[in-house]
C-alpha cells in the first residue's frame, strides 16, 4: 500500500517529478560516462606500459631496485623456476639479467644499457618485437646476435649487419668484453632508452657478463592484471624469502602517483556535480513538504500514523531517484559499450607522438559494472540524506493547527 501511494503521489505533479528525475539521469550519465572513459585510457595506458617492457610484476634479489648492479644478481636455481611454473597466478614472464655496459665502433663509444632475456619468453611477454624497424628479432637460445635502439646506432653510426663491441664489468669484478653482428634496430618511445638500449640473448649476457645461470630479474604478466597485489603477494609465497616482489605501482611510483590525482580530480568533478543535484533534490522535496502540509496533517487526523506518513514521503523520494539512476544507466550502458568497442582516436601530430613514445593514441571506455552501480548507491544516498528534512517536519506536524490554516 505505502508503495502504491508513494508512485501515485510522484505523479500528481508530474512536470516536478520528470524535471527532478531527469537532472538525476544527465548527472548519472554523465558521471557513469566520464568514470568509464578515465578507467579505460588509464588501463590502456599501463596496458601499453606494461606489455612494453616491464611487465605488471618483477621478482629481484632482495635490495636489487635500490642499488642495481650485478652483484646483486640471483642463481635461476630449480626451487626459483619451479616455483614460478607452479604458480597459479603467473600467465607469462621474461627471465632476464641487465646491466650499464660500453658501447663502441671504432673510436666512438657510448654507454648503454644492456638487457639479456630469452627471445620466445621476451615475446610472449613484451611487445618489444613489434618496435623493430629494420632487420629481425633474436629467435634462438644462444644466438650471438644482438639488437639495438636506433638512437644508439645512430650515435655510434651503425646499421644492420655492422659489428658492435661491449666492454665492460662483469660479475665479481671480471672483464666483460666481446664482439656482436646487429641483427635489427628497434625504435623505443623512451628517448633515453632508445638512446642506450642492447638487446642480447640471455645465455650470450650471461657468457658475457660471466654470470652463468644468474639473471637480475623475472618480470611477470598476471593472470588477473586487475589483482595486482594480491598477486603480488601470492608469488611472494611461492618464490619465498631473499627476493623482492614488486608491482609496477611500486617501480614506477610517478605514473602511478599521476594516476591517483587525475583520478581524485574526477571524484572532486563528480563530488560537484553530485552536489548540485543534491540541492536540485533538496529544492523539490522542500516545495513537496511545504505545498502538502495540509494534506499531511489530514491525514494524521484520520488516523495514518506519523510512522506510516513518514515511510510513504520516504519511498516517494527514494523512487524519484531511483527513476533518475536508472534513466541514466539506461542512457549511459549503449554509449559506453560503444565507445569500448569503438575507442575514440587521436590524430595528426599528437597521433604521432603517442605512437612515437609505444602508446597506441586511441581512448577506449571501460565496461564496468561497478561503476553502474556505485553511481546508482551514491544517488540513493543522497536521496535518503535530502530525506531528512521531510522525516523531522512529518514527526513534529501539529494536524490541527495545520488543518485550520
């Protein structure tokens, strides 16, 4: 009965109830549009982070990240590999062992940064071998080619085919020197990475470097990227104590301290908007209160009691908003669902420059379900608060004195 008449009460001033319901659905909408299209660019964008190099997760030797040197390389012993291979929440990784090395021809000489891996884990995990802009990628263990960034061949004047040679410190303070055909140039979006970058296969590092059967890291791609830490954690348990498990949260804290405050400005953008129609909600439950005094305390004359009363103004606000979430995820599901299947792209220079850097420039929406409904939680909150006031007026009414105005 209370639901009955709270929709029959809705409806005796139908312009109030559409214009309220409908400043509900753009401000839902709108907040529902903007939520997707930020979660989709910034999971595009670590995607693209992520599966350019460093991978969602790394495994080092406990202290490897604050002083990166060879010393602090780990043996791939079996307790390692297995424990990985066994791991229910690793879908692919990269074993790899880096170092800072010389890099010359002739009388030129540059440093670089040197990074040895398996070539099948590598392109399994990375999307290193799509950057290759002439020659072709490391296919064999133990092929004694290497490939390099285009602004380091450019530095030292090198081209496909030509020989490199490295010089540098191995492990334990031994001489790490050796001659290398460049099998293909890689163009990285990084500068200072395109600048120095040496791609090798692990056991050539390895012979190189006089490490054999040691890597510096292991850098991992989850099988739910969304359940970073709790990843984290579980091959934390697997790989047991002497390492370090880290996210990329962890290694690349400014991408990630970016993030959060774009994300904090939309929830101050949405907090505004949230807040105006707050007030809208509050403007048309003070007129409803004020333009049906007298009906309330005719009402409580007859009988209803204030309890009843209050339950009926109650239902009534809470179904006006609930008409309004509604009318917004209605209008909010399709253009989201679109813009997820067809992103929207960027072009011209700022294209360009995207691609430049590995980032494909394109911004996708993010079909998530929780945002749906916790727009919807947050409209039905703000109704129940804008509730108030009619709630405190219905229990303090005086039916007669209202009745004989």
């Amino acid at each position: 009965m209370i639901l009955r008449l709270a929709w029959r009460n809705m409806w005796r001033n139908p312009r109030r109830t559409l214009i309220t319901s409908a400043s509900v659905a753009f401000a839902v909408f709108l907040a529902i549009t903007m939520k997707s299209l930020q979660t989709g660019v910034f999971d595009n964008l670590v995607r693209n982070m992520v599966n350019y190099y460093s991978g969602y997760i790394q495994i080092h030797k406990q202290g490897y990240w604050d002083e990166r040197i060879l010393d602090n390389a780990f043996p791939l012993d079996s307790v390692v590999l297995s424990g990985i291979d066994s791991s229910s929440v690793i879908k692919k990784y990269a074993i790899r062992i880096e170092t800072f090395i010389l890099a010359s021809k002739g009388e030129a000489t540059r440093g670089a940064f040197l990074c040895g891996t398996d070539p099948k884990l590598e392109k399994r995990l990375t999307a290193l071998h799509h950057r290759l802009q002439s020659g072709g990628f490391l296919q064999d263990r133990g092929e004694r080619d290497v490939l390099i960034g285009e602004g380091l061949a450019r530095r030292l004047s090198l081209n496909t085919g030509d020989t490199l040679v490295l010089l540098g410190q191995g492990m334990y303070g031994s001489v790490a020197a050796g001659k290398y055909r460049i099998k293909g140039l890689l163009k990285l979006g990084a500068p200072d990475l395109n600048d120095a970058f040496i791609l090798m296969d692990l056991l050539q590092a390895q012979e190189l470097l006089s490490a054999p059967g040691m890597a510096t890291g292991i850098a991992i791609e989850p099988v739910v990227p969304d359940q970073l830490e709790e990843s984290v954690q579980s091959i934390g348990r697997y790989v047991g104590g002497g390492f370090e498990v880290m996210s990329w949260k962890t290694m690349m804290p400014e991408v990630w301290n970016h993030i959060r405050i774009d994300t904090n400005s939309l929830y101050i953008m949405m907090g505004f908007l949230y807040l105006i129609i707050a007030f809208g909600m509050f403007g048309t439950v003070l007129m409803m209160t004020n333009e049906r005094k007298y009906e309330f305390g005719m009402l409580v004359a007859i009988g209803l009691q204030k309890g009843q009363l209050v339950r009926i103004v109650l239902v009534e606000i809470i179904l006006m908003a609930l008409l309004g979430a509604l009318s917004g995820i209605l209008l909010g599901w399709p253009v989201v669902y679109y813009l997820q299947e067809v992103p929207l792209h960027m072009g011209g220079d700022m294209a360009e420059a995207f691609i430049d850097y590995g980032f494909e420039p394109v911004f996708p929406a993010r079909l998530n379900h929780e945002v749906f409904i916790e727009q919807t939680v947050i409209v039905l909150g703000l109704s129940l608060l804008m509730a108030i006031y009619p709630v405190i007026k219905s229990f303090r009414l005086d039916p007669i004195s209202l009745i004989k105005r």
